[in-house]
C-alpha cells in the first residue's frame, strides 16, 4: 500500500516537502526552504545560513543528499518560489528534478543575479509538459497547469498502485490564468483518493481588499494616471502577473516603466514560452543597471546582453528631467540613491510608494517605511493574494471529491473541517497509508 509522508507542511506555510512512498521507491513533491518554525515562529538566521538536518532546516530524508547514496527516483517542484525549490542545491546531483518551462526559466534566473554556491545546480533538472505524464518506477505522475503568482505553476496528480494522490502546490483563482481553474473544476480527476489542499488564506490575513488582478491593474492605472511626480513600487521582480499589471496600468497612463535587469531579462526568457508577455517593440519599458545585476549577468552569460539591452537603459538625469512620468520598479536601495539626486533639484510633490507584496513584508523588513520617512512619499497598499481564497479552497475540493483531504501549507489546519469534508490531519514525518 502507498505512503504519504509530509516532511514539512503539516503546520506551517512554506518549506514544502512531500514523499510518496510504493514498494521501496519514493518521489519528491517540492523541496523548500523553510518560511518559519512549526506554528508560525521565527527562524534562526544562523540556521538559515547553514542548513543541515540537525537543526531541522533540511528535512530528514536518507539517500537525498549530496553525501548519501542517492535512493529517491526523482523530485517534483510545483513552482519557483523559494519555500518548494529553495533547498534543491543540498540534493544529490544524480537525482533528477522535474519542473515545468516556466518554473525552470525563473529558477535559472534567480541563479545568475542571486548565484548559488553549488557549481552542479542545474545539471539534474529536468523539464516536463503539463498535462502529459511521466513514469517513475511505479509512479505515474501529470503536471496540471494553476494559476498562481509563482509563474507556470504546477498541482501534480500522482497514480500508483491503483491510487490517486493530488497535490495542489500553491494556486488561486482571481490572477492572469483564472480561467486555467475553472477549466480545471469543470474536467476533474475522478476517485481521487488522497487530496493533499494548500490552505495558506484560511484565517483571512491576505484580504486588503482587492478581489483580482484586474482590480489591482485598475488601482494601478489609477495612482499613475493621475500622479504629478514618480511613483515608486516595492513588488517582487518574479511575480509575472504584477509585472504585467504594471506594464499595462503605466502604458495606458502614457507612463514609462523603470525595471531593473533581472526584472526585464526574466521577462524576456519567459516571452520565448509565452509570447503574449511584455516586452513589445516600441513599448514604454526601461531598465535601470544596478552594477551588481549587471556584473552578475556579465560574469553568468557575458556582456553581450548589456549591449543587447542597451537601447533600454535610462539614466538618473533622464528620470530626473522627465520624473513625472517615471513609475520605478526597483529594489529600495536602487529608489533611494536615484530618489537623493530628485529631491536636490526639487522636493518630491505628492509622490506615491506603492507597496505591491504580502502586507506580513512591511512589518519584516523596515527599509519601505524608512524610505517613506525619508522622502515623505504616501503609501498606499495595491495586492491581491498569489494563493487561493476559501471560495476556490472549496471548488478544488468539490471538484476532486477526494476520499480523504490533507491540510497543508497553512497554520490553520484545525479549520478544515469547517470547510471540507473527510479532512485528516497528519503530522510532519509521520508516514500515513493512502
């Protein structure tokens, strides 16, 4: 009889780890870097800086790392966000790991302008198709494409021995790809016996009260329309989805967009899997070289894309004489130096600092609100959860119907019984037979 095993997830959000387990050989679903200690707690940063099974940053799985006798057929990695791959440079090399186009394209990314240590990163990966199986051993495992801010996101059905295991990663139903969800409720996977149900909204801390994507463009479009001096933005450079409401709430504005050079080459790499995204000839994208992006894709990939780019890059004093037109997505320490030279030729007037991420970040991280304070710029908080709400939450459930639901990714877990039905709740290393 096949086995479930939650490494890490049974009670907290990120630092997935799941294995599946049938007649001795066993698989991977995601390999993340914890987001905090079991309930919620902080984690040490030492531990964080030396990850290790003793101090339970690495998941305790024999024949996974680079010092074991490699014994797990392979691992799935349902998205690029660092708490499901962020652990994936400690694996044994002759282990292969299997992601979709996009996730591989942003990973990749992330490791030319924020490098690993592990020279043998990306020689065991591996690139699937949604949709289309893949057999390991007795496991046959098919990709399904969700919506979710982590770009190309996977949920992953797994058959074995006559059973069905679905793993729904981290989804939602209101981003670029809704439409991939409902399409997805209305062709479900029959007598699904196991569902393992991302629950990372349940306890209502992700609603700041815009319901989608397109509401967030059209808040957007709205600060920028109507802005006398440069809007500022903190958002995530992978998020895809606010990229492009950016893109499209600063051209319908007649604004320029500023983007670093991880932001712009990472939309250019996912382009050649999605030609419908940003960037276009003649568009209004700009990119601002930061010296360590630039010496990082030089050292990675060589100069010849900084020359490739250059007819993209702005300049301080070219921002400067057109300000109020700027819209500058860019790290705080890029905004603060260029923001030094604005203010000595005149103060900002009514300048807006649109914070674009999980409100749980401003409270972590001081330099947003320092960056106000210095600048006296008005912030204003414009998001949308990149996991689902308790509506779709319950439409995936419905829809597979599964015999038994497993929380996970959630500090909320004794809820599910309000919302779901036949939940189990299983602990992190306890093996459960499915």
């Amino acid at each position: 009889m096949p086995r479930i095993i939650i490494h890490r997830g049974a009670h907290t959000i990120g630092g997935n780890c799941v294995e599946l387990q049938s007649k001795g050989y066993r698989i991977l679903m995601d390999m993340g870097m914890p987001l905090m200690k079991k309930g919620g707690g902080e984690l040490d940063e030492d531990d964080l800086k030396s990850p290790c099974v003793k101090n339970e940053i690495l998941p305790n799985i024999k024949g996974l790392y680079k010092a074991d006798n490699p014994s797990i057929l392979a691992i799935f990695i349902s998205h690029s966000h660092i708490d499901h791959c962020g652990l994936l440079n400690y694996v044994h090399p002759a282990i292969p790991v299997y992601c979709s186009p996009g996730t591989y394209s942003l990973i990749k990314t992330g490791q030319v302008f924020y490098p690993s240590p592990s020279k043998n990163f990306f020689n065991n990966f591996k690139v699937f198709e949604h949709w289309k199986p893949i057999q390991q051993g007795p496991f046959k495992i098919t990709s399904y494409l969700m919506d979710h801010s982590g770009f190309d996101a996977s949920a992953f059905l797994v058959e074995v021995d006559h059973k069905k295991v679905f793993y729904s990663g981290d989804f939602r139903g209101h981003g670029r790809k809704s439409k991939v969800l409902q399409i997805f409720f209305k062709k479900s996977i029959s007598n699904t016996d196991c569902l393992l149900l991302e629950g990372t909204t349940l306890g209502g801390k992700h609603h700041i009260g815009f319901k989608n994507e397109n509401e967030v463009e059209d808040a957007l479009f709205n600060v920028f329309s109507k802005q006398k001096d440069t809007s500022f933005i903190a958002a995530a450079g992978s998020n895809v989805d606010r990229i492009v409401s950016l893109y499209k709430a600063s051209r319908k504005s007649s604004k320029i967009l500023v983007l670093d050079l991880y932001a712009y080459y990472l939309l250019n790499q996912l382009k050649k899997i999605t030609p419908s995204l940003p960037p276009f000839d003649g568009d209004n994208i700009r990119i601002y070289y930061i010296r360590g992006h630039a010496q990082n894709l030089a050292d990675h990939l060589g100069k010849r894309l900084l020359y490739e780019f250059k007819p993209r890059k702005i300049e301080i004093n070219e921002i400067c004489e057109n300000r109020h037109n700027m819209v500058l997505k860019l790290p705080v320490s890029a905004m603060t130096k260029i923001s030094k030279v604005l203010i000595k030729e005149k103060s900002f007037l009514n300048a807006k600092f649109i914070f674009s991420m999980w409100s749980g970040y401003l409270k972590k991280d001081s330099a947003f609100q320092n960056f106000c304070d210095e600048f006296h710029a008005d912030l204003i908080q414009i998001h949308v959860s990149g996991h689902a709400y308790l509506s779709d939450l319950k439409k995936l459930a419905c829809a597979l119907n599964a015999k038994k639901v497993i929380p996970i990714h959630t500090l909320n877990r004794n809820t599910y019984s309000k919302h779901f039905k036949n939940v189990t709740r299983i602990e992190d290393g306890v093996a459960f037979k499915i």
